[in-house]
C-alpha cells in the first residue's frame, strides 16, 4: 500500500520527481529527474507568442501557444499523456537568471522571494519577467506543488568589491550598478562533476563556458573570484549574437544615432559571431565555412577568450587548471586547441571538458532544500 504522509511520500516514491524549468521569453525548456537524480525525459515548449510546439523525448507536435500559463498547461497534458501527473512529482525547480545581492543560494519559492525576484526585473527584464511567469502558472496549475529557484548569479557572490563594483559614483535613484556575474549554475555544476576526472577540484581553476552565451570565471578553491560577465549578461566576451566588451561610449553613440530599441538590437541580436562572419550565430557553420569574415569570427571568439582569459588568471594568481564546458567548449576541437595554444606561454596546465549539467545541478539543489525541509518536517513530527 503506497504510504500517505508527506515525510514518507518523500522518502520511498521510486517515480519522477522533481521537474526543472528553463522559461524564456519564447520557450519554456524542461527536465523530468527522479530522485535518483536521473534525467527522466526531456520536455520543451517553443514558439510561445508566435505560434507554438511541444517537443517530447525528440518529438514535435505544433500546438497553439499564444502566452507561458498556456505553454505551461502543454507541458503537464504531455507529461500526463505519458502517465506523469502532478502527484508523481515532489518539486518543480526554476532556473532563474537574476538573483541580485538578496538570493545567494537556491531558495524555496515564497511571497518573500517572489518580491525579491520582481525586485530583480529592472536588473534582468529580458529574463525574470519570463520566470515569474512560469512559477505562478505553475501555482494555478499545481497550488501545493512545491517550487524551488536556483540563481545563475549566486555562484558569484563570493566575487570581492574590487572586482564587482564598476568605478561608478554612488547613483542611489539607481541601485543595483555593479558586475554580477552569470552562467553561475553551469560552473556550480562543473565544480561538483570536476573531481571525477581530476580526482581533487584544482586550487586555480579558469572555466570557460563557451556555447550561445560564452563566459570565463576564474574559481579559487571552488569559489568565483572573477567573471567576465558583468552587470548583464552582455558583457564580456564574443558570444553567438551579442557583442560582449565594448567601451560605454561606443554604446552611448550607438543609443544616440539609432534611438535605445535599435542600439538594443544590434548589441543583444545582430553583433558576435553573427555580426562578425555575416553568416551565423552558430560555431558548426562557421567551422564548416571557408568565407575569410567566418574565419575571422572565430578567429575573434578565440583571441578575445585569451585576453579575457589574462585577466581572469591574473586575479587567482595563475592557473592550475582549464575546463572547457557547453556547447562549443565540449564540441570545439578547433576553439579548445586554439586557446590552449594562444596560452602556452603559461606553461603546462591540464585541460578537462566537463558536459554542462545545469538542469542536474538545479535539481540537486531542489533535492537538498527537499531533503531539508522533510528532515525537518520528521523532526517536528518526532
Ligand atoms: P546555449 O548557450 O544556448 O545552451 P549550447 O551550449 O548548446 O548553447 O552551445 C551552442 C553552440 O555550440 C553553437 O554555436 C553550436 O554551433 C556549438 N556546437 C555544438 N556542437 C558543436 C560541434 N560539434 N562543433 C563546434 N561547435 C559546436
């Protein structure tokens, strides 16, 4: 006879368990894990505004998706017509891009941190609006359902004030200026699966996650010391169509002759490697390509990776180690050899490639907060 109470429920249902979510402006992206923390399935929602589909274990079916509440409602009618329902899962966990100075670790969703997380929107309002909105969907859908929120920018908040705050004076009508600091779940992540091939987490480790977005974090001792994402998430380096480093006043102009929306567009959507080859956004094209604005794309993507990777190594006071993660990182002889090459003046340094591992890391940390919160439910009850 299944077990009833909460406590219990916990500890032996062998069925999936907690359902991590990537929402976006236009895709609502899931994973199913169990409680072993085995990835179950793979569920994305897309085209969410403008049309829309469900994409199930590889399989797409078009479906009408005009907001998130009804992309989200897709998502639980495919999980059910796999015989998944809500009372098979324990958590959902929402990978959430900003956390500001407020959320440092991964968080139960409450009034409290939904307020904190809406404090966030003016930091990222191309990203939280859209999280915000798949946890109350998930609310109307599932009101007892616990969520969970893991922060990309929590990793960073060991980084110093040396290294976060810009030389700005002080603008109280308009805080929250400083770097923070991104893709902070993928190098969690890459801290917890390093060991396995390194056997101890090296003490001056570069990490590199290099896929559609791309930054460098130099991690001492496990901790993020320095980034080279900043404020948002289009600082740093050449990334697939955003631009990365580029001097304020050339952003200035850029505002004043093409008006705020177009400077926008042209920073976040027409610029890196797709601005740079003309071609695409995308390094497999750009490898296969033989134009001479290809080779220069990704001959740009690598140098500046260098220059940035100077800094990084700089403020750890040297390396002992590089790993290479997300998609062009893992996939990228041709980016990896050219980096480490352009770096041998540094001398002999191990170089690993870690599988980016986001969604586990996010459902290991819902999976804590879980086990917490039930430890602490049996310690009531006892
Ligand atoms: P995101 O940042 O959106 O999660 P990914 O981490 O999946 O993106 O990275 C996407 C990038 O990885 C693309 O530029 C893609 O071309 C690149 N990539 C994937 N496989 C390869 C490969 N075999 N060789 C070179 N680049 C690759």
């Amino acid at each position: 006879m299944p077990p009833t109470c909460a406590n219990s429920r916990f500890k032996v249902l062998p069925r999936p368990s907690i359902l991590v979510m990537n929402a976006g402006s236009s895709s609502i992206k899931t994973a199913l894990f169990d409680r072993a923390l085995s990835e179950v399935l793979r569920l994305e929602a897309t085209g969410i505004g403008t049309g829309g589909a469900v994409t199930i274990a590889g399989e797409t079916q078009a479906v009408s998706l005009p907001d998130n509440a009804t992309a989200l409602n897709a998502i639980f009618d495919a999980l059910a017509a796999r015989g998944i329902t809500v009372a098979d899962l324990d958590a959902t966990a929402h990978r959430v891009v900003h956390g500001g100075t407020d959320l440092t670790t991964a968080q139960r969703i409450t009034p409290d941190v939904i307020d904190a997380v809406t404090r966030c929107v003016p930091l990222a309002p191309l990203h939280n609006p859209h999280h915000l909105a798949a946890i109350h969907a998930v609310t109307a859908i599932a009101p007892d359902l616990p969520q969970y929120a893991s922060f990309d920018t929590a990793f960073h908040a060991t980084i110093p004030p040396l290294a976060h705050r810009f030389a700005l004076p002080d603008l109280p009508d308009l805080p929250g200026l400083r770097r923070y600091g991104f893709h902070g779940t993928s190098y969690a992540a890459l801290v917890h699966a390093l060991p396995d091939q390194s056997k101890t987490l090296p003490r001056r480790l570069l990490a590199m996650h290099l896929g559609n977005g791309v930054s460098l974090c130099a991690i001492h001792n496990g901790r993020s010391v320095a980034t080279t994402m900043g404020y948002s998430p289009l600082g740093g380096l050449t990334m697939g169509t955003r631009a990365g480093e580029i001097d304020a006043g050339a952003v200035l102009r850029l505002v004043r002759e093409r008006g705020l929306d177009a400077a926008d567009d042209v920073l976040h959507r027409q610029s890196g490697l797709l601005g740079l080859s003309g071609l695409s956004s995308d390094m497999r094209t750009l490898e296969a390509s033989a134009t001479p604005e290809a080779h220069f794309a990704v001959d740009h993507f690598c140098y500046w990776i260098v220059r940035q990777a100077g800094s990084l190594i700089a403020a750890m006071g040297g390396i002992d180690a590089i790993a290479f993660t997300g998609g062009i990182g893992e996939n990228s002889k041709h980016v990896r050899d050219s980096v480490t090459a352009q770096l041998r003046w540094l001398g002999a340094f191990p170089t690993y490639i870690v599988p980016a591992q986001e969604e586990l890391h996010i459902a290991r940390e819902a999976k804590t907060l879980l086990g917490l919160r039930a430890a602490q439910e049996d310690h009531n009850v006892a």
